[in-house]
C-alpha cells in the first residue's frame, strides 16, 4: 500500500537569505518587464506577471507576429540561469552569478537582438551596476518551498465554482498570488474598469517585506465586507490592521507543523468560505 509523503518546507528565514532573494527579485523585474511590452494588455495585469515552472518562473510563450514565432524567458532556480528559447529552436542560456542587473539587462537584450526581438523597456530601471550576491543553496531551498505553494494555491482554486486568475508571480513586489471573483460588480465604480469594478478576494505568498518581515501569507477582499475581519481564524493565523487590512498565515506555522498543506488548505479555505458567504448574496 502506498503512503503519500508529506510536504516539507524549508526554512525561509529572512535574514540568512534577503540579499539573495532582492536578486532573484530583481532578475524577475527585468523578465516581467519584457513580457508586459511584447504582449497585449491582459484584464487586471495578467500581462505583466510570470508564471511558475517546474524549475523556476517564466514568461510563458510570447508571440512575435511579424516572425511567425514564440519566445519564452525563464529564470532557472535549479540550474541557476536564465534560459531564453524561440519556437525555432533558438536557445540561449546566462548564468546567475549575482551580475549587476545593468549587466543583466544588457545580456538578456543583447540575446533577444540576436533572435530579431527587441521590447522597448525603460533602460533607467535596470542601470544599478553593483553586483549583486547570489547564493545558490539559498536559491534552492527558497525554490523548494514556493513550487509546492504554487501547487498547493492551484489545488485550492481548483475547487472554486466562480472564475479565479492564474496563479502568478507579480515581480513588482515578488508575491505568488491569486484572484476569486464573485462575480458581482462594486456599486459606483465605472464597469468597465475591471480593476476597481470587479468584486473579489486576492489569495497570496509573500517572502516577507516593509510591512512583515518575514514570509507570510495573505488574503484580502475588495470591497472588504465589514464583519469579514470578525471571523475567527485558524490556530495560528491573524487579522492585519495596520499596514494593510488582510488574513495573515505567517510561513513559520507551517514548518512548526505537523501537516503543513492542511494548515495551509484550511487557512484558505476559512477565509474564503466566510468571504463568499458575504459576497454572494
């Protein structure tokens, strides 16, 4: 008989691993970048976000019409490059070395010139020309814990009747994040803007930042019903008032537990039950 081993998380303290992780996050603005100027305009961002891999984060296949192929950029957490590839079987691979992102950026375009692909990008946001540090086991480790958290975030919205986004990697603030929607539009905000018109819940991970600094996870609502931050949480979780308004799971409970996907599952699944019980109505 088969027994389903229990999933392990690494240790994510901030303080062993934030000089790493501000590098991989820079990598990931440059990446996202890219893909928001080479693809159209997709509803609430979706564009500009990148996706999780089985190794790392990529842009998914971009179209370049006017070739008649796709390219696709992905941030390899494994082998530690940044692998870029065309449909015609163009590939290119850099190393990550903790290279300045000026230097990134100029190698990263200088290989899509090459394939005849060249975004317009703001150079200004990538001329910092310090290296940078880059510590692989670091990597790994971090890389380890957040593909089961894409997973785990794709097994719950899996179970969601009402239309969810993608799970996605925003690079703006380096968080892996989710969408529900109710379905009902917010009174008095212009239909037509989905941004502020669309009534949902945002499910998300977060290595840690400004606000808590250390990982954690998130759930926020907008409009954020009004008995919603009454509800009682999970063993473990809490309601966040100051820096924002938001259900907060921090990372730590996981790993002090006994089974980490369930604490995470029923943390969801608390503050999305109460949620649509406000929002459905």
């Amino acid at each position: 008989m088969s027994q389903t081993k229990e999933v392990q998380f690494s240790d994510l303290d901030l303080s062993l691993w934030e000089a790493s992780r501000d590098t991989i996050h820079q990598y990931a603005k440059l990446l996202g970048k890219i893909r928001a100027a080479l693809t159209p305009k997709q509803k609430h961002w979706w564009n500009v976000s990148l996706r999780a891999s089985a190794v790392g984060f990529t842009t998914t296949p971009i179209a370049i019409f006017d070739q008649n192929k796709s390219i696709e950029l992905e941030l390899n957490c494994v082998k530690h490059k940044i692998v870029i590839s065309s449909s015609n079987g163009e590939k290119q691979c850099i190393d990550l070395e903790g290279q300045s992102i000026k230097k990134m950026y100029e190698n990263v375009l200088s290989i899509l010139a090459d394939m005849k692909v060249q975004p317009k990008l703001d150079e200004s946001l990538f001329s910092g020309e310090e290296n940078l540090q880059y510590d692989r086991t670091r990597i790994e480790s971090f890389w380890k814990s957040f593909a089961q958290i894409d997973l785990i975030f794709k097994e719950f919205k899996g179970g969601l009747r009402q239309e969810t986004s993608p799970v996605q990697l925003w690079p703006h603030h380096f968080d892996l994040a989710f969408l529900w929607f109710s379905g009902n539009l917010v009174p008095d905000q212009d239909p037509n803007n989905e941004e502020y018109a669309d009534e949902q819940m945002n499910f998300g991970f977060s290595t840690g930042d400004e606000s808590i600094n250390e990982p954690y996870f998130y759930i926020t609502a907008y409009p954020l019903p009004e008995l919603l931050p009454k509800i009682a949480l999970p063993q473990g979780a809490y309601w966040e008032t100051k820096a924002f308004n938001g259900a907060i799971l921090k990372y730590k409970e996981l790993t002090q537990s006994t089974n980490p996907r369930n604490t995470l599952i029923n943390f969801l699944k608390a503050v999305q039950d109460a949620g649509s019980e406000f929002m459905l109505k």
